[in-house]
C-alpha cells in the first residue's frame, strides 16, 4: 500500500488532486472462512455505525457527503459499490477495481434503491466508476454491472483496459479516477 499512497503524494505535490483523508479499514464484517454472504452488510454496518463517526469525531475533515468518496478494488471494490450506492446520503463518490460483484442476477436486489429512482441517484452521484481488467476473472461481473447501469439510465463510467487481477492495474485506476474526486 506504501506505493499507493506515494502516487497520492506525488499527484497532490503535482496539484492534480486536493488533500484529502484516506481510511483503509480491513474489510471483513466476518471472521475470514466466515459466512461470507453476511460480509458486506456487516462491514457496511461497522462502516457507518463505527469507521466514519470515529473518523470524524477524531479527525479534522469535512463530514458532508460531497466530500466523502468510497472505493475498494476486489472484494473492496464489491463492497465499496454496494455500500456506496445504497447509501446515497453518505457518498457523493462511488469506484469499485476488479470488483467482486457477485452474479448479475443479483444486481436487481442489491441495488434496488439505486434502479428504483434514477434520476434522484444521478442528480446525487457526482462520480460512479467501475474499471475492470480483460484478463481479470471479475471481468465479465463488471461489465454485466456496467450493462445494468446502463439499462436503468445510472450515469457512470466504465472503464475496459488490459490486465488481470494485479496492483499495476488497480494503480493505473488510482491514478486515473484520484484527480476526480471532489471536484
């Protein structure tokens, strides 16, 4: 993670990006071999009920949505858009790498809020970005992810490019989508 956050340095001395705060927490709301399909509901939990109040309560930094971003690569990157998009009124910035989506059949009912409303999520999401690798094993997840968006009108970005599951590409979209937040 040192390299990630020395590219963050080095495109905030560049002025590309504004300062801004970066959380990591370690994304599990089960104990690892745990039962996985609770995962994201109890990390989204722990998330929302315990990272965000203690980083603001401990923390200078802005606590309006506009000004909170949340973006995960692999199962992060899942968690980051089922999280993100079914919590509107805390994330104005929505990213998912690689992300582990699950089958798109499921894509009705984990973003039911997001479809059920359109236009009230456009007017709120200020970034929705899903990147992908081709050789990627979650490739075709994510581009059935993109498809769905496209059908129910959600406004985003997907971006298609070489590489598998690897740092180097989630390094190339953390360079990419970094000078897009908060603008």
């Amino acid at each position: 993670m040192k390299r990630e956050l020395i590219l963050l340095d080095n495109l905030l001395a560049a002025a590309k990006i504004k300062p801004f705060i970066v959380v990591m927490p370690f994304g599990y709301g089960v104990t690892p071999g745990g039962p996985q399909a609770e995962n994201t509901a109890k990390f989204g939990k722990d998330l929302v009920e315990d990272v965000i109040p203690y980083i603001e309560a401990n923390y200078r930094t802005f606590t309006d949505r506009d000004r909170r971003a949340i973006v995960g690569l692999s199962m992060g990157g899942g968690q980051a858009l089922s999280i993100g998009l079914n919590n509107l009124d805390l994330f104005s910035h929505v990213a998912g790498f690689s992300s582990g989506l699950g089958s798109a059949e499921n894509f009705p009912k984990t973003y039911a809020s997001l479809i059920g409303q359109p236009e009230t999520a456009n007017r709120r999401i200020r970034m929705l970005w899903v990147g992908c690798g081709a050789e990627d094993g979650a490739f075709a997840a994510s581009k059935a992810f993109s498809e769905f968006l496209t059908k129910y009108s959600i406004k985003h970005t997907f971006r298609e490019s070489g590489g598998a599951h690897t740092w180097s590409v989630w390094r190339r979209y953390m360079h990419e989508i970094s000078p897009l937040l908060f603008q």
